[in-house]
C-alpha cells in the first residue's frame, strides 16, 4: 500500500484480444458519432456537414424500411430537423452507428492480427485529442448561447398569461430558465470554463470533472423535463467518462483511498514532429470556432432584442418582483 | 457500516517521494494563524445556534443565544445604519434586513476576537489540534444538516406546490420564489437526483476518511444552490452562503494536494490523520458504539420526521383531488326564481365553480375569477360561505348530488335565493398529463 500504484497505460492493457476490440469498436464508434459534433462548431465545413447528413438519411431510411420495418403502409421515418435530437430518426441513427462500430470492429481484429504498441498507442492518444476537441467545441458552443442569453431568452408575454398547467414540461423548463439571466449566465460561464480547460492537455483532468459536474445536472434534467437532448447529453457524459477513465485510478488513491500518487503523464504524445505546425492548427481550429459561435450568438441576441418589449410589465408579478437581496417581503406564490 | 467506521490501522507510509510535505510540528505562517483566529470564531459564532439545535433540551439557550444577536443586529440598525423598519417577523424568511446585520455583527466580532487572540497569544505557532477539533462538529453540522435537505427532496416534501390551484395559474402570476417551487414540483424524479447528491455528500461527511469526497460532492451541490437562490429570490441567501462556507472549510486543508493531483502535476502524500484519543481495544470499540449510536439516531429521526410530514402531505393533497379539484360548469343558473341566461357583460351570473380547500371560486362574466373563503360540512352536504375578506357570512348552500357527474346547489346568499345546477367538467392538465418519452420527433414546448 505504501508503494504509489502506477496505472497501466491505456493502450498497453489491450493484450488481450477482448480488450483490443472493445477498444476498436469504442474507438469506431466515438469519431462516427462525434464527427458531426467535431464539424458543428469549425466554419467552412458546411458542405460536408450537408454530405454527411445526405449519406445519414439514406442510410437511416434504409435500416428503417429493411431492417427494423419501422412505419408500415409506406410512411418513411421523418428526415427533417425539428430541433428534437430524440426523434426516431436519431435513434435509428445512433442504432446503425453501433452497428457499424461492431462490424469495424471485428473486420480491423480480423484483418489486423500483428502487435503493434506504438501504432496502438498512436491511435489511443489521436482518439483522446479528438474527444477532447469535440466536447470541448460543444461546451463551448452551448457556453456562449448561455452567456449570450440566446438558447434561454426571457419567457414572451404569451407564456406569461399561459396557465401553467396547460403548458408542457418543456415549456416549464424553458421558463425557469429563461426567468433568470444570472443563472444562465452562471451556467454559460462555467460551460466555457469546463470548455476551455479541455482544450489544453495539462487541465484535462480538471476540465473533465468540471465537466462531469455539469453534465450529470444536464442529462438529468434531459430525462426529467422532456428535454430532447437525450442522447446528446448522455453521449457528451459518455466521453467525459471516456476521458477521466484513466485517470479514475489516481484520483480514487488521491481523493478516497487516501493513498500516495503519481502524477500523470502530460506530456504530448507526438513529441517533436511539427510542434509549431501544430499549435498554429490548435489555434486556428479554436480561434475560428470560438469567433463563428460568438458571431452567431451576437446574431441572435441582436434578433431577440428586436423583440417586442412587455405590452405591459405590470401586470406579471413575475416581472415586477425582481430579485432582493436584502428580502423584508418575501413573497413564495 | 462497520468497514468505513473503522480508522486506517496501518501506520502511514514514510514519505515515500521526493516531495515533502512539512513536517508536522512545524508551524503556520503568521497570515495562516491569524486567518485561522478569524474563521475560527465566525464559524463558531455564526453557526452555534444551529449547533445546540441538535441538543435535546436546552433550547432556552439557543434561544438566549439568537435573542443576543437579534438585539445586537437591531441596535447596529438603528444607531449605525439609521434604519427605521426592521421587521423581526420569523416568517418572513432568512434575508431580512435583521439577519443582513446580525451577519454584519457576527463578522465584526469575530474580527474583534482574531484581533484580540492574536495580541494575548504570541507563542503559539500552529493550531493543529483545535483545526481538528472544530473540523468534527462542522462535520456533523453540515452532515446532518444536508441529509435533511436531501431527505426532504428524496421523500418529495420540500417542493409540492404543483397541484390543482397552481395549475389553473398563469406563469406570470408566480413570484420568483413560486417559479422555481413549481418548477421543482414538477419532476419527482429530479428531486430525488437532488436530493440524493445531497444526501450522499452528507453521509460521507460522518467519516473522516471520505470527508474530502463528500466536501467536494457539498461544494458542487451548494454552489449550484446558492446560485439558484441569489437568481431567483429564494429567502435562504446567507444560510446557504454558510453551508458553503462550512463545505470550503471541511475542503480547505487539502486543497494543497488536489491542486497537485490535478493541476500541478506532482507526486501527492496521503493527508495526515491524527490517530483518536480513543483508538485502541475497549476504548476503540466504545467510541464506535457511541459514534454508531448518535449518527443512527439522527439519520433515524431525520428521515422518520420527513416520512410522517410526506403522510400528511399525501393525505391534504389526495382530499384536495378528491373534493376541491372538481371543476363545475354551471348550466342553470337561477336567481329568486328566476333562470338567468350565461352572458360575458353580466358579472353575477357564474359560469363555472371551483370547489378548493377552504375556498368556492367562481368564473364570471368574461373570466373573471372571485374567490369565496367557504368551509364545507362533513360528507360535503352543505358549503358555508363568507364574503371575500372573510367579512360576513354570505349564507349556507346546500348540496346535492343526482347522479355522479352532476351538482345541485340551492340556498340563499346574501339577498339572492340561488338554484344551481352544474356538471363536472373533466380536468386535463397537458404538465400533467405528458409524462416521460423516449421519442420526440418535435420539441414539444407549446
């Protein structure tokens, strides 16, 4: 116990041949499902964003009708964006991915059969920067709509004189949130925190538990308040965990077992070839995201200011109340 | 609960890397003890009365204690600050003006104290022993403090605002404080994720070896609350400041060590646990009976008290659906005998009656809602009502019941002789009504 237990590296644990295809197939399946995520956020790809989805709904429609004979009498699974990202088309999609991660899998162990390390090893840290800038791009997208106050604007007067009962769980869920600019700003600047300490391989660990803290919140109120973000909530959870995996085993010493640790190995992985290359990519990739999503919030936020003000604040409690820090009249109604 | 009771037998290990921690004995930076002073009387100060609420029968003295505050905080108002109103209410919350000065006070004389310990105690260099000493009762405040918390959202009695009335209201009807009830409200589910984070924070807190897991769960946890309750006028801002506070104390001493572990990148070192007075034999066994004991008898009452008010709760709330979320559109309406037609302009012909606990509202003209206070007899054959206000008493309806579906209310109320006759109309809320799907082809935020 006194000794510090060093972890295995990930890629030299996957001997076996079990480990060596859940790692092809986890590998497989994470750029399939993150390559749209990875391009979401990057300007100039939107023509192969667009391929991407032609080849997607092809394919979709075609697992629909062969395979899992989803709408009888000729009705097609439904293709268009309605801004759900739980239609059945996403989980057909994300069904076929699977699919496919499974058969990549197999066939790369079938056709692959020589050891090879350093390429094991290569491939390993290659899939790690790719998770890391994925989620890092969306934490950062989703941070800027926050800190902006575009993805939660103010609920509009015809929400307000909605009864509440004859709203949906969602329409609550938009109003709690859009009440409040300080909590979502709150929520925005803590999504471009956890965003930014991804991007750099010294704070990843942090980043990544920041960003646990703030996904766990997120899936469950995904599940809880029928927000259609399920299965992109849960998969940016999934590659957080993907991302701490190997750090779980020192930060349990660390954190609980209150062992001695190690720390862990920061250094890039790619050491030496086209350091300048790849920092001027690291910044243009960034810088280039970073201005394309503050550009479209400002976009939004100028288009929600053109909004019609309140035909009447006065007449919503909701309005008038406001928020007192020093509070002798409190009102809970 | 036998396993993490037990305190690590093992010695500890040598200093097995390079990196050396100081070595115990030597001693605090003279910002670090003085800083230690300051914090160590506000959190003493500001949290005793919470303390000695867990003390059965002295609650003279918490109350002796608080009322010393109070005073204090009241004269601070009105000869420094020249305040005149000063509500002392107990119901109006926990951010009043009173209690934004009674924290003033608390912090003034805490400084007073740091100051005035660190001119009489020169000679000490470190406060190791009284830093663990006030480290256990801050554990167990604050554990006990969040396992309620926790409880309360798990067992779903601290949000339940989203039933009938609330129901018929509009959005921009609710205060602040009312969006998030109901926003609580709504997802049983979310409650129990809550408060289960905070349930488990707490109970880790009772261990010293998982106090700093269950310190980081806290700070999590209470940084999101206290966020919520600045944004969105929650009456709780300076207790939940406090907790924490208390949570960034419980952390503190190894923030050295996670920096390291996450940031720094360097070799960490097991923290120094000082081993028990009571740690070997008889002894050791004593303590954990004791500690089994008192942890057991909190957690039990905690929870059997939050059971019993969830039973009250359930029972008001079922008789609620049962008799007054009944919703009646009127279909006769007969005054002194004569039949009035339904019509938008004429304000006193009701349209539809809403039979709530101990209230009769009533739709009229172009929707305008009155509310009458009214008390119904047992098995519901008579409706008292009174005058908004609750003024003078209108009259007393009788109640009839031809079939299931169908009401017939007849008595005189005030100068008018009514006859009503009404059905029940079906109430389908679309909140209530959505439920979980897996499957949305659209957002469905109508």
């Amino acid at each position: 116990m006194a000794e510090p237990i060093r972890a295995p590296e990930p890629w030299q644990d996957r001997r076996q041949p079990a480990r060596r295809l859940g790692f092809r197939f986890l590998f497989s399946y994470l750029l399939l499902y993150g390559f749209e995520l990875a391009l979401a956020g990057l300007p100039g790809t939107g023509w192969l964003q667009a391929l991407w989805l032609g080849i997607w709904k092809v394919a979709v429609s075609w697992v629909g009708r062969h395979v899992l004979h989803l709408g009888g009498g000729g009705q097609e699974i439904a293709t268009v964006a309605t801004g759900s990202g739980d239609r059945t088309f996403d989980y057909v999609q994300v069904l076929s991915m699977l699919a496919l991660a499974a058969l990549a899998a197999l066939a790369w162990t079938a056709l692959d059969r020589r050891r090879r390390e350093e390429r094991d090893r290569r491939l390993y840290e290659g899939l790690r920067i790719f998770v890391r800038y994925t989620l890092a791009l969306t934490l950062l997208a989703y941070g800027m709509s926050n800190v902006f106050k575009v993805q939660f604007p103010f609920p509009a007067a015809e929400r307000l004189q909605e009864r509440i009962g004859d709203s949906s769980p969602l329409a609550l869920f938009k109003v709690f949130m859009g009440y409040s600019a300080t909590y979502t700003f709150s929520i925005g600047a803590s999504e471009l925190l956890a965003g930014l300490l991804l991007l750099f391989r010294r704070t990843t660990t942090l980043g990544a538990l920041v960003t646990l803290g703030i996904l766990v919140n997120e899936v469950a109120l995904a599940f809880c308040y029928d927000v259609p973000v399920k299965l992109l909530s849960s998969h940016l959870l999934l590659m957080t965990l993907f991302l701490l995996a190997p750090e779980a085993r020192r930060l349990v010493d660390g954190i609980v077992l209150d062992r001695p640790t190690l720390p862990e190995a920061v250094a890039p992985p790619f050491s030496g070839c086209y350091r300048t290359g790849r920092l001027a990519l690291k910044a243009l990739v960034v810088g280039s995201a970073l201005l394309a999503t503050t550009e479209r919030n400002l976009e939004l936020a100028k288009e929600l200011r053109r909004r019609p003000p309140l035909a009447d604040p006065s007449k919503y409690l909701l309005v008038t109340h406001g928020i007192h820090v020093i509070e002798d009249s409190p009102i809970n109604r | 609960m036998a396993q993490p009771l037990a305190l690590p037998a093992d010695p500890r290990p040598e200093e097995p890397l390079a990196a050396a921690p100081a070595p115990p004995g030597s001693g605090w930076s003279p910002a670090l003890r003085i800083a230690f002073r300051f914090v160590f009387s506000y959190l003493v100060l500001f949290n005793l009365p919470y303390a000695l609420g867990y003390v059965p029968w002295i609650g003279g003295v918490e109350e002796a204690y608080s009322g010393l505050w109070q005073t204090f905080a009241l004269w601070l108002g009105r000869h420094v600050f020249h305040l005149r109103r000063m509500p002392v209410d107990p119901d109006l919350g926990g951010d009043t003006t009173v209690y934004w000065l009674r924290l003033l006070a608390i912090i003034a004389v805490a400084i007073a104290a740091g100051l005035a310990w660190t001119l009489l105690d020169r000679r000490r260099t470190e406060y190791r022993r009284l830093h663990e000493a006030l480290r256990l009762p801050a554990r167990y405040i604050l554990g006990f403090t969040m396992f309620n918390y926790g409880m309360i959202k798990v067992i779903q009695s601290q949000f339940i605002v989203l039933h009938f009335p609330k129901l018929q209201e509009t959005y921009g009807e609710l205060s602040p404080m009312g969006l998030l009830w109901t926003f609580m409200s709504y997802s049983a589910t979310y409650n129990v994720f809550t408060g289960a984070a905070e349930a488990v924070g707490a109970i880790l807190l009772f261990f010293r070896r998982t106090t700093l897991l269950g310190a980081l769960i806290l700070v999590a946890v209470l940084t999101h609350v206290v966020l919520i309750n600045f944004s969105y006028d929650v009456i709780v801002k300076i207790y939940s400041l406090n907790l924490l506070l208390l949570a960034l104390f419980l952390l503190a001493p190894d923030l050295p060590r996670l920096a390291d572990l996450l940031v720094r990148h360097r070799p960490t070192q097991p923290r120094q646990v000082p081993p028990w007075r009571f740690d070997s034999g008889w002894a050791k066994a004593g303590r954990l009976t004791v500690k089994a004991l008192f942890i057991g008898y909190f957690l039990f009452t905690l929870t059997r008290d939050r059971l019993e008010m969830k039973r009250g709760i359930d029972q008001r709330r079922a008789e609620q659906w049962e008799v007054f979320a009944l919703t009646y559109k009127v279909d006769e309406f007969v005054r002194n005998g004569r039949p009035v037609p339904p019509s938008p302009a004429d304000p006193s012909r009701w349209q539809r009656l809403y039979f709530r606990h101990g209230t009769l509202s009533v739709r009229v003209g172009e929707g305008d809602l009155l509310a009458f206070p009214a008390e119904y007899s047992a098995g519901r054959t008579t409706v008292t009502v009174w005058s908004p206000g609750r003024k003078t008493r209108l009259g007393v309806l009788t109640c009839s019941r031809p079939d299931a579906s169908h009401l017939v209310l007849t008595g005189k109320l005030g100068n008018d002789s009514l006859a009503i006759r009404a059905h029940k109309l079906d109430l389908h809320f679309s909140l209530r009504d959505r439920g979980f799907h897996w499957i949305n082809e659209a957002p469905v935020d109508r």
